[in-house]
C-alpha cells in the first residue's frame, strides 16, 4: 500500500427534511447568499423553495443566478461570480446536481479574485480564499457533495476540465432523496452509471489497495442491485436513498487510499463527448467504458478478470465486458454513439480524434496514445 492521507471536512446531512436545517448553517458564514441552481427542475421538486425559506427564516438576504447547463459552462461560473462579488456575499448555496455544485465550487473561487474561473482550471493561477460553499443535492451522480473537485466546460476552448482544491469543500452539504423523485428516468440512470464509473476508476488506478478495493466492489454491487429496481420503481423513497448515498461513497475519498491515484481517462474521454455533442455526462460513460474496457483487455487481463469474478462470477474479459454492456442497456443508456443520438459519420469522428488530440486525453495510470484514440472511436461508434 501507498502512503496516504485522509481529509474530509464536509458535514453532510441525509434523509427527510434535512434541509430545515439549512439557515442555521449558513447563519454561521454571514447574512448575503449567493444560490445558483439550474433551469427550473428545482422548482419542482421543492428543494428551491424549502431552501429559501430556510435561509429567510435565519435572516439571510439571497440573490439568485439560475440556468446552469447540465454540462457547465465557464460563462455562467463567471456571470454567477460577478453577481456575487457585486453583491458583496458572504456565502454561496447551491441547489441542483453534479453540473449546480461543480460550478459553485469554481464560483466559490472565484468571487475573491478579478479574473475568470477558467483561470485556475486551464491558466494556471492557484485560489487563495473562497466564498463558504452550502450544497442542496437534487441528482444522485457525481459525489460532488463530498468532495473539492469541480467540473467545468469551455466550449470556445473546446475543453472540459476537472479541477480540486481543498478550499472547494462544501462546509454542508444537504441530502434529501425525496428531491431526486422528479429526476427523468434518463438522468437517473445516468446518475447510477456515473457512480459506478467512479468505482471503476479507482479500481483501475495504480496501487495495491486491498480494502480500497473492497469498497469498491460493495459500492458497485449496491448500484447493480438497486439502481434496475430504481428504474422500475422511480417514486420509491428507499432506492432513491440507497443509490444516492453509494454516489456519495463512490467519490468521498473512501475508495482511494493505499493507491498512488485512479485513472480517470475514461472521463476524459467522455468530456470529449460532451464537447463534440453535448451529451449528458453519464451517457458518455457508458459509451466509453466498454470500448476502453476492451482496449486494455490484453494489457490488463487480471485485473478486468479479478473485477469480473468478484460482481459476476465471470472467469474472462470477454465476459466481464458483456456483463457491463448488459447493465448499461438495462438502465437505457446508450452504449454506442449510435444510439445516443448524434450525427457518428466518419467526418464527425474525425473531429472528435481531433478534440482528443487537443485535450491530449490520457489516463493517469493506463496511458492513452493517438492509435488508441482511433481504436476506441471505432469501438463507440
């Protein structure tokens, strides 16, 4: 095992009615609040309102920027910063899923400082002070409730990049299942294939972590188990519950130690995607993840077969591949561009090598070259 180190400094609060508790958190960090969410899902599941008349009964004055994309934007991150910073906030609420919180965390950067939040993901600047982050989650996915890392997306650098930092941790974050019932049986599906990506991440990032990987597994079977009877049940408060707290546990850090790093070049690849065709980030994944898988089948036979056992009972890659493929079909995820509904002619993937070219997708383990580019675009195809 490596040497690591575990920091997590979130107070994360689960289950009914959680949110009631918002503005005696968020009175701790001043009384001007920032609340970004999306483009109006919020409303209807009630997280917005029960989120603002939290924050009015503890005092606080809200100024409000919606409509984040679900692939975040850095010109929203910069509009919602500027609001911010004009406005004087002492603290930033966000209310929505993975793309609300991710761009909080950059706004949370960003309102200190007088230049673009794409600055510190692609211009090389380092955040010395934030803006207190409140997280309302509304979409079991990204973990982003429990971690400092962000995504954010440039489409006039045509780039879509990760960033962490320990000043982007949520100091609460708010987890109530019941707001996940309105999410379309899409994105709940997406949001499952999305924590097991995860999972799989860590799995295949280098290092000997026995526990790690245990955790692993436990988490992937939890997603297995519940995330088909979530599909055939979407109202039930229970599946809702069990698949949003695996999203948590899928990228809180407890998946990680004893290794030197995951290897995250199946996410790279899906930004690429969302880049191209603005697809939805976990329907990149599981396009992408059987390809990959079948890239490194004969590089890393073992460890694909050794994953295979522990879900399936499969003693092959070919088998372990399939089985993958068969749960992302039972969600209703695409598998293949194809089926996802984009314009896959030959002159379109060649612009998509070309995006991968310029993003220079890799792994940070299992490392990617220009031949693979080709071999995985015919494999998504």
């Amino acid at each position: 095992m490596e040497n690591f180190t575990i920091y997590n400094p979130v107070k994360l609060h689960f289950g009914q009615g959680v949110v009631k508790k918002l503005g005696a958190a968020a009175s701790a960090y001043g009384k001007k609040a920032l609340l970004v969410y999306g483009k109006g899902s919020v409303k209807k599941n009630g997280s917005y309102q029960q989120t603002l008349q939290s924050l009015h009964e503890a005092g606080i004055e809200v100024f409000e920027y919606d409509g984040i994309k679900s692939n975040p934007i850095i010109e929203d991150v910069d509009a919602a910063a500027d609001l911010g910073r004009k406005h004087g906030v002492d603290l930033v609420v966000a209310v929505g899923g993975g793309s609300v919180i991710d761009s909080a965390k950059i706004i949370a950067i960003t309102i200190p400082v007088d230049h673009s939040g794409w600055e510190f993901l692609d211009g090389g600047k380092k955040p010395k002070a934030a803006v207190p982050l409140i997280g309302v989650l509304t979409l079991a996915a990204t973990g982003t409730e429990m971690n400092s890392v962000a995504v954010v997306q440039s489409n006039q650098h045509k780039k879509k990049i990760g960033y962490g930092h320990k000043l982007m941790f949520p100091k609460h974050s708010f987890l109530d299942p019941d707001f996940t019932r309105s999410v379309p049986a899409n994105y709940t599906a997406y949001g499952t294939i999305d924590l097991v990506a995860h999972a799989l991440e860590a799995w295949f990032g280098e290092g000997d972590a026995s526990l790690s990987d245990r955790f692993v597994i436990a988490i992937i079977q939890e997603a297995m188990k519940y995330g088909p009877e979530l599909m055939n049940d979407p109202d039930s408060y229970d599946l809702r519950a069990r698949i949003m707290y695996a999203a948590t546990c899928a990228l809180n850090g407890m998946t990680m130690p004893g290794r030197k790093s995951g290897d995250w070049g199946v996410h790279d690849l899906g930004h690429t995607l969302s880049v191209k065709w603005d697809l939805a980030h976990g329907a990149t994944l599981s396009i992408v993840y059987p390809a990959w898988l079948k890239l490194q089948k004969d590089r890393i036979p073992e460890r694909i077969i050794e994953l295979g056992s522990a879900l399936f009972g499969c003693d092959s890659t070919e088998d372990t591949i399939y089985k993958f493929e068969y749960f992302f079909k039972l969600l209703g995820s695409p598998v293949r561009l194809s089926q996802a509904g984009v314009d896959a002619s030959p002159k379109e993937l060649d612009d998509l090598f070309e995006i991968m070219r310029h993003n220079t997708v890799n792994g940070a383990h299992h490392k990617l070259s220009e031949k693979d580019y080709r071999f995985l675009i015919e494999r998504m195809a």
